[in-house]
C-alpha cells in the first residue's frame, strides 16, 4: 500500500499512535526493528512516513526531518512554547521566565509569555505586573489570564489554534488549569499549590493532546529541567533578542559583561533593554562560566 504520513500523538509499549495529517485518523503503528537495531525511534511531534496494513494499524517506515526538538522531555516539530507564569501564588522570578526564553530560543521556537491568575493580585501587584509586561512585550507576545474568571481565554484559545504548541512553567502557575479552560473537553488533571507554594506536578509523560478547534498542545511536565545543558559562555548572547538588534559593539565578540565600548550595556543604562533581562543574563553567565572552569582541561 502507498505510505502515509502521520503526526505521533503518543507512545505505549513498542507502538506508537499518529494522527493522520491528510484525514485526521487516528491509527497505531508499529515500529520496524531496523529502528531498534539503529537505536533511534519517533519521538512525540514527529512527522512519519507509515504503510497501512488495511485493519487499522500499520508500520513505521521512515521519520521525516525535524525542524526542531524541545529537550526533557523531547517534543519535536512545536511551533510555539507558551512560557505561563505568575506574579501570586506562586511568585515566579524573572529570572526563571528568561532562563525559558533562552531555552525556547536556543531551540528554535516561537515564544509566548502568558501571565496567569491575575485575579488574585492587589491593585500594587497589578502595577507590578504591568511594569514586567512593559518588559516582555517589545520582545514576545504577551497575554494576561484568569481562568477563575474566564479572562483572556478566547483570546488564547486563537494563539493556540491551528498549531503545536508547547507549556512551560513551573509547577502550580496553573497550564493544566489554562488548558482545560481553553479545551474543557481534555479534562485534564489539576493541582493545588501545597503550603509550601509549591504545585503538584499532574502530568507525568509526553503525548500530543489534539484541539477541538485545530491544533496540538504538548501535555507535559513543561521543561523538567531548567539546565542550560552544553551552552557555550559565548552563545548565550544569541538567545537575547534584543541584544541581537543592538548597534555592533567595538569587540565583536563581546560578551556584553565587562567589555569596553559594549552597546549591550549602553542601552541597558539608558533603560532601552530591560535592567532584569541583562541581570538574568550576568546570573546566566556566571553558571556557565563556573560550569566551564570545572571541566577537566
């Protein structure tokens, strides 16, 4: 029969479910044992080329390329990383939202910065928000919602549309919340922060959930970790976007750290690029740099 091609939607036992890209079936695959024997195999997002056998399964015949792979756990193929975050319960640092862009960025993703519960701040807090958002949005698109409320989930429901999209965040700022309200029928698992404000992981493998409206949502823990893995000192810089658009500096290659004649902090003292942006990244580099005086050479 003529090969086929399919989105894995899900992996169990040896076997893997695709959504057809043509027809929108769902069908389980197996996987031929050359893929074993090469060590490799499909991992969630992946596009693949499969031969029906005619009773409703089929084979793997071919993983087609990735246009890019999230790490821990791996999702290929996202099309966006929706980064959701909080200023309450829990408070979420800046530092954590620019340690995910980074990642994203790295990755090769298109980013979006959502800032959940904001029914719960006090009217100082909402100033406060205002001021991040002020931050973040010359640089990603940027959503305020309530899922208590029922704020701003039309709107995020169109961002989700159509694409596959990624959650990151950490525990308890509510994704599993966010996306039962945009999609009630996943009926997702949710979790209550413990007193310690701490959330409750509820979600605990990689599967591509499908959208009533159009569209794949990654249900994962988001990034399981937050490592900056193999980065070199020197290319962190590139997953800074705004650093990217700054005039050239009289090095190039300036780390923007302690350079003479550095753009990067001309415009970070002039308040064009955001004081807790390049402070997220001098906090980035010091770990990598640590990291580099303990390699064994």
């Amino acid at each position: 029969m003529a090969r086929r091609v399919g989105r894995v939607v899900r992996f169990h036992s040896d076997q893997v479910t695709v959504v057809d890209i043509n027809d929108g079936t769902h069908i389980n695959l197996k996987l031929r044992g050359r893929f074993k024997k090469q060590g490799i195999r499909p991992i969630v997002g992946d596009l693949v080329e499969y031969t029906p056998d005619g009773y409703g399964s089929g084979l793997v015949e071919n993983i087609l390329h990735r246009k890019n792979e999230l790490k821990k756990p791996s999702v290929a193929n996202v099309d966006q990383v929706i980064v959701v975050t909080t200023l309450k319960n829990p408070e979420v640092p800046p530092s954590t939202v620019d340690r995910i862009t980074v990642l994203a960025e790295r990755a090769g993703v298109d980013i979006v910065i959502v800032f959940n519960k904001i029914d719960l701040l006090s009217e100082e807090e909402t100033a406060t928000l205002e001021d991040f958002i002020k931050v973040y949005e010359k640089i990603y698109p940027v959503y305020k919602t309530s899922v208590k409320r029922g704020w701003g989930i039309d709107t995020l429901r169109s961002v989700f549309a159509g694409k596959v999209s990624a959650l990151a965040g950490l525990s308890g700022v509510g994704k599993s919340s966010l996306l039962n309200a945009v999609n009630p029928g996943l009926q997702l698992r949710t979790g209550e922060l413990s007193k310690k404000g701490r959330g409750r992981h509820t979600t605990t493998f990689s599967q591509l959930l499908e959208l009533d409206f159009g569209g794949f949502v990654v249900d994962t823990p988001g990034f399981s970790s937050l490592e900056l893995g193999d980065m070199e000192v020197e290319e962190l810089k590139e997953y800074f976007p705004e650093f990217r658009s700054a005039p050239p500096c009289a090095f190039s290659d300036c780390i923007h750290v302690a350079e003479p004649g550095c753009s990067v902090k001309d415009l970070v003292e002039k308040g064009e690029i955001a004081p807790s942006r390049y402070q997220s990244y001098l906090m980035m580099i010091e770990e990598l740099e640590e990291k580099e005086d303990k390699k064994p050479w």
